[in-house]
C-alpha cells in the first residue's frame, strides 16, 4: 500500500534553511509501517543540492521537489484590458518554463554527491 501525504513539516521558508527539521522528520518517517518518504522542496537548487543530499544521504534519499524554471512571456495575443490570468500585472500573460538543462544539472550534482559518501 502506498501512502501519499502532503504537507509541510520543515518550519522554515525552504528546505536548505529547515535541513535539521527535516533530517528529524525522515528518521521518523522511515521507521513507520509503510514507510513515509520526505520530499524536501521550496529553494532547492543547483546551489543548495549538495547540502540537501549530505543531510539526506542516509535516509534513503531518492526525491526532492523543484521549478527549475522561470516565467517567460507567453504567446496569447488576445489580451483583453481588465481581463487576465489572474497573476497580477507582472506576470499577468507570462507562462512558467521549466528548464530541462537545470533539472539535469541538479540531479548530477546529487547523484555526484552520494557517490562521493559512499
């Protein structure tokens, strides 16, 4: 039976600032029946992988949530005044990218990361 839960347990704007919450949390949630997988997200990066996958490495790492991504100008070209994607002016006909390039850069760097603690 496969559990899925979604909530945020980590008490800090993004993972790389709640590590010591979350690698408590893991450690619980691995001794649970069925084991709990915790999905670290919210600012994880090519610049914050690393310290994500050292607190994580033995809990079974396996996962982390990210955009990778950025928001660029969508195509719509009817663009009715008052009217919009509901995104605020900013960003009001922008569409949000996912960066192929960066997601594979992150998942290097992790994998790179265990295999050097192994």
């Amino acid at each position: 039976m496969k559990l899925n839960l979604n909530f945020t347990i980590g008490h800090g704007k993004s993972a790389p600032e709640s590590l010591e919450t979350l690698s408590l949390v893991a450690s619980l949630a691995l001794s649970m029946q069925p084991p709990i997988t915790v999905l670290p997200g919210s600012g994880i990066n090519i610049d914050t992988i690393r310290a994500i996958a050292c607190s994580y490495w033995w809990k079974e790492f396996r996962e982390v949530h990210l955009s990778a991504g950025h928001w660029v100008e969508g195509t719509m070209q009817f663009r009715k005044e008052g009217m919009g994607m509901g995104f605020g002016e900013a960003s009001e006909w922008c569409v949000w990218r996912t960066n192929a390039e960066i997601v594979s850069e992150v998942r290097r760097i992790a994998e790179d990361t265990l295999n050097e603690m192994y």
